[in-house]
C-alpha cells in the first residue's frame, strides 16, 4: 500500500499490459511505466491505444479489460475508475455455479486510472511483419547479395546458351534450304542433258 500511495504522490502510473494476439491465441506481459504508462491512463474498455507503449511501433492495441491492485475486475458497464459493488448474475468478476445464482461483487469501473495493475488488451492488425517480431513466424531468409549475382549470371548464361540453339537451328534450316536448292539443280541439268542425248539421236 505504501507504494501505491508514493505512486499516487508522485504522479506516476505503472502496471503490466497483457497482449493477447486474436489471431493466434497466444499474450505477451509488458510492464509499462512513465510516458508509456500515461498512453493509457483514461482511457476505456474498447478504446485505442498506440501499440509503441509496448514496443510494437506501428501497431495498435484495443484495450479489453483489466484489474486493480487487489484483483477487483474492470468492468465495461461501469462507468469511471471508481469502485462499485454490483449484485451480478455473470459476466466479468463472477462466473455462478448454478442457473440464477446471484452474487453482490465489488468491481473497478472501465476507465483506466492510476489504481490500475493491469490492462488487457488485443492486437487489432496483426501482419506477417508483427507475427516475426513476436516470435511467432520465422522471417523470410534473405537471398545473399553473391547469390543472387550468381543467379543472374545463371540466367544470362542459359539465355545465350538459347539463343546459340536457336543461331545453329537457323544455321541448319538455312543448310538444308541450300542443299535443296542444289539437289534441284542438279536434276535440271541432269534433265536437260537428256533433252540433248534425245535430240542428238532424232537427228
């Protein structure tokens, strides 16, 4: 208690941060103090707050319940910090054992104040990028600079080694285009010789 009331003398906040990710299931536990603890301060259950308070620059968190010192739950239906007694049926702070159980139960309200011990809150853009910085994903390993040189020069190689296919295919198209020719001349004189060996013996 004696803390708190230092806490409170010196205008300082100063709880932990629970972080839950929605999409995997899994929460990460950060204290917060000074500048980052006074992101939070007055805000409510459903507010925004810049995920920077917990080293996640970029990002932003939704903020979802939370406690006080002695465990007393936040609840979003109770306006202010102040604490309330409620006579509850369920939902945050009492969980009834039977249907209709009833039970009166001491609560904060939803706004964060300086009595705060901790805050839940939810990622609410989680990326593949966060999902690294988590922990959660291997990152992506990164093509070295030699590598990727080596590639290129890979490329280069088999697009020359295409296009000397390609030179020696129209090499041999144009070889055999000339060999055709020839072979046709070849039977024009053979043809003609023989127009001449007939004339020669009409005569």
């Amino acid at each position: 208690m004696l803390f708190i009331g230092d806490r409170k003398r010196h205008g300082m906040a100063e709880f932990q941060v629970v972080v839950s990710n929605p999409d995997g299931g899994t929460t990460y536990q950060h204290e917060v103090d000074g500048q980052d603890a006074n992101r939070f301060l007055g805000r409510e259950i459903g507010d925004e707050v810049d995920a920077a308070a917990v080293d996640l620059d970029g990002y932003t968190l939704e903020l979802t319940g939370g406690s006080d010192e002695t465990g007393r739950p936040m609840r979003e239906d109770v306006p202010g910090s102040a604490i309330k007694e409620l006579l509850l049926e369920g939902g945050v702070g009492f969980k009834p054992n039977r249907d209709g159980e009833r039970k009166r139960i001491t609560v904060r309200g939803r706004q964060v104040s300086a009595e705060t011990a901790q805050v839940n809150a939810k990622l609410t853009d989680v990326d593949d990028d966060l999902l690294v910085e988590l922990g959660e994903k291997e990152p992506e390993p990164e093509e070295d600079e030699a590598d990727a040189d080596d590639a290129d020069d890979a490329d280069e190689e088999t697009e020359d080694d295409e296009e000397d296919e390609d030179d020696e295919a129209d090499n041999a198209d144009d070889a055999d285009a000339d060999s055709e020719d020839a072979d046709d001349d070849e039977d024009a004189d053979e043809a003609t010789a023989d127009e001449d060996a007939d004339e020669k013996d009409d005569a």
